[in-house]
C-alpha cells in the first residue's frame, strides 16, 4: 500500500498549519482512513516523548493523537531545539546528534534529506493518507537550498502543495500572490491551491477576495476558515503561541509560571490553564512576579544555565525569594528544578561553553550535566497523593540531600526529585504531571482550589472532534482529497 499526500505550507509562521492538519487528521479519520501527519523539519523546545524512546515536535504528537494513532519519530524525522539566538540542538529520528550554528545547519540540511525521506516512505507504507506540514513561510527563498521543509521536500517526493494564509494579520492577498511570485516557477507550479484561515466575520466579504487570488495566481480556493474558537483548548506549538492571560471571575489561585527565552515544553500546563478556578499566568522577563501568587513554577528550559542567568538578571530571583518569605510555594521542572538547586555545573558544555555557576539554592542539591539524554514514559505516585502519568527529557542527573525527600515515585519503584522540609519547595524531572486528572485535583487541592473541574483527556478528543467538523464545514475536502496523489521520489538534487 502506498498512500496518497498532500502538503501544507504557510505564507508566514504561525498561520495555523499544525491545527489544520491535526483536524483534518480526525476529519480523515473519522472517515474511516488511515492517516498519519508528517514533517520533515520542526523548530520547537515543546517536544514529546514516543513510545520507542525517541523525541519529537510536541503538535506532531498532538496530531498523532488527531489520527488515532501513538506518536512515532517518523513523523518528524528532524527538530530543531535552539538553544541560543544562532545555535541548535539537532534532533534526527528521535535521537540527539549534536549542534549547530545557523549557518553550518545550511550545510548540513542536504545530508538529512535521507533520513526525512526514509521516515516518510515508512509512513506511506502503512496508511491511506500522509499529511505533510511544512515549516515558516514558503517564500523563504533565501533558504531554499538544500531546503529539506518545504518546497524542497515537496519536489524531491512529488508531494502537491496547499498554501494557507492568516487573514488575521493582514494582507492575506498580498502574501499568497506574493508568495508566487518570489517562488521559483518549478517550486510555483507545486502549489495547486489555497486555504485562508482565521477569518471573523461575514464571509461574503471575502467571496470577492478569494476569486481575485484565484484569477492572480490559478490556483484553486479550497476554503475559508473561520477562527476556530476551541483553539485555546488545544496544545500550542512553540512559545510565539503561548497562551494570553485570561480573567476568570471565578478564580481562587493564581500561579505564574516564568517563561525565559528558552523554555520548553510548556504545554505541561494546558490543563492548568483550563482549571476555572486557576488563574495561570506566563510572566515574560522584566514583569514582577505577582505578590499574591500562590504557586510560582520554574518550567524547562533548553538552555538552563542561560535561563537561570536572565532569571537573575531580571530580578525573579528576587522575587522569588521575596515569595518563599511569605510562604508562598514553588514548583521547579526539569530545568527548573536544577535551578533551584545549589550549584549546576556543565563541564562538557552540553548547552554552551563550559561553566558552573551556583542556584538559587532553595533546596539542598545540586546537579552535573553530562551522558546521554533520557527519553522515557513514566507512571506511578506522588509521595502522599494521586497518581500520574507523564514522561521525562533531560540529560543530566540531581543529587543532594534533599533527594531524601522525593517528590515522585514511579511504578518499578524509582523515585523522583527533592523537597526542603517543610515541602513548600518542590522540584522533579517528570513532564506532564498535570495531565492526569487525580493529580492535577490533588495539586489544586493543596493550594487551596478545591477539586478539579476538567477532565483533560476528555476535553482534548471532543477539542479535535469539534475541530474536525469546523473544517469540515469550511474546506472542500473531497476536493482536498482529489489532489493528493502518490509520491515519486526522483532524486536526490534539492
């Protein structure tokens, strides 16, 4: 069996490509086909563990999920993890195999091309249907050679392209025609249609501007998508998505969660951020941390000792320590549980140059940065509480005598983080932790919420259901479908 694809590619970042292909993934599904989303490349610190072990884009295992099936590495063969303003962590098939600055990545791109196209014959092979997702904009043509995203990938495997454009931002005609036109004519004729997403409105506003792009360019309108008001409840990809502060009335707790230039895998707050009577807020660097939060939380980071150095540079530091003085409570995750630690030294520089500097040192341990990257799914309790699933991604191990005081401990009997005595300061490795809903009550609990008033898994799948009939209304999918064809992969010139 040898499925039929499609490609989607934006005119910009952000333009809602991940969304549209996880609701046409339930859409097809629901169908009755067989589907699997696909990126080649991903740039995003919000990664999820599959179940062999192996790392990928967080909104392609949402999508996974869209498509009724477990998150596999081959649906992102390649992810890119910054972890400075020009530098990368190059993730290939799951696995870490090094960094790269910007420009050595443009070198090293052509190379990766085999790894992209080995992982998408294996998911052509098992399914009726392979949605592609390209990456930023399409008219990037500075980078287009060696380009193994986009147009690139779309014309090594014969892969027809749909082009979304955000009518939100403005100029939605412009960049779609313009996009045409800054293209290659080989890289141009890929293109067989279009979808403008995020329109609000009367949609017969628009008829006049969907018929003008059509006339410009020939391509065919395949849709016009209204905002999709469930996108909230749903995962975001990277942080230029994270979520604006909503004001809830009915509100007991508020808790902040510090979001330093590389924090990562924030999604472990989505169900939080649901809770009616949580007050969740991302604290940019250079805002305070609110004097009446209950729970202040050091999330990932992809870059810990440069984060903890902006930590102090903007003065949280200062603020939280101003916080633990009123007994207020702190969560540390992964990175940020290193944080709150002693001392992290990184003598191998794994993140950067090799450094030590000292924590916070709000509990009695410290941590050594170095040997291989652990990528796993765990399960079992918190100490004295409900229990939990989720997974955990860092190199580096955390030692000390805190670590007395475990704050997890998994199902085959390992345990997991440190607490100071009196348990106001937590900190442990474990992402997802507020996914299940027992524990996510158990934690809310403690602050002083009362029980959980979500049932996040449930929440999610009727999120995408709802999704899948939104697009279903708005997209001509047999129209979609018509144009998917076969992949020929002809060579290996990009």
């Amino acid at each position: 069996m040898v499925a039929k694809t499609i490609m989607f590619q934006g005119t910009g970042s952000d333009v809602g490509k991940s969304m549209l292909v996880a609701g046409l993934a339930r859409l097809l599904r629901n169908r009755g086909l067989k589907v699997r989303p696909f990126k080649p490349q991903n740039m995003s610190n919000n990664a999820a563990v599959t179940a062999d072990g192996g790392e990928i884009g967080r909104a392609q295992a949402l999508q996974a999920r869209a498509a009724g099936v477990s998150p596999s590495v081959h649906m992102n063969p390649v992810l890119l993890k910054p972890q400075s303003e020009t530098g990368a962590q190059v993730v290939v098939h799951g696995r870490v195999v090094g960094t790269t600055k910007a420009t050595q990545y443009q070198q090293m791109k052509p190379r990766l091309m085999a790894s992209v196209l080995d992982s998408f014959a294996r998911l052509c092979a098992e399914s009726d249907v392979v949605i592609v997702e390209g990456a930023g904009s399409a008219s990037e043509v500075n980078l287009r050679r060696g380009d193994i995203a986009n147009m690139g990938f779309a014309r090594i495997a014969n892969v027809p392209v749909v082009l979304i454009g955000d009518i939100e931002r403005g100029g939605v005609i412009a960049s779609l025609v313009g996009t045409q036109t800054v293209l290659p004519d080989e890289d141009a004729q890929m293109i067989e249609g279009f979808i403008v997403n995020k329109f609000r409105g009367d949609p017969s506003l628009f008829s006049e501007g969907l018929r003008k792009v059509t006339e410009m360019t020939g391509w065919q309108s395949l849709g016009l998508v209204p905002f999709f008001d469930g996108a909230s409840q749903l995962p975001a990809e990277d942080a230029l998505g994270l979520p604006v502060r909503e004001e809830k009335l009915a509100a007991r707790i508020r808790i902040a969660v510090l979001a330093y230039p590389r924090i990562s895998n924030f999604d472990d707050f989505d169900p939080l951020r649901l809770e009616p009577s949580v007050d969740l807020v991302f604290l940019r660097p250079g805002t305070p941390v609110p004097g009446d939060a209950d729970l202040v939380i050091l999330p990932g980071s992809k870059a810990t000792i440069a984060d903890l150095g902006v930590l102090r540079a903007t003065g949280w530091d200062i603020d939280i320590a101003a916080h633990v003085r009123r007994g207020g409570r702190v969560l540390g995750i992964c990175g940020g549980y290193q944080m709150l630690g002693r001392s992290i030294a990184d003598p191998d520089g794994i993140e950067g140059p090799p450094s030590t500097c000292p924590g916070l040192g709000l509990l009695d341990v410290e941590t050594l940065l170095g040997g291989d990257k652990l990528l796993v799914e765990v399960s079992g309790e918190r100490i004295g509480g409900a229990p939990f699933r989720g997974y955990e991604m860092h190199v580096g191990r955390t030692t000390g005598e805190a670590t007395g005081r475990p704050v997890l401990t998994f199902s085959d009997g390992r345990s997991d983080g440190a607490m100071c005595a009196d348990g106001r300061i937590m900190g442990c490795y474990v992402h997802g932790l507020f996914g299940e809903d027992a524990q996510r009550s158990d934690w809310l609990t403690l602050l002083g919420a009362g029980a959980s008033a979500v049932h996040y898994d449930d929440t999610i799948e009727q999120t995408l259901d709802a999704l899948a009939r939104h697009l279903e209304t708005h997209i001509d999918c047999d129209a979609l479908l018509a144009l998917a064809r076969e992949p020929q992969i002809a060579s290996a010139a990009v």
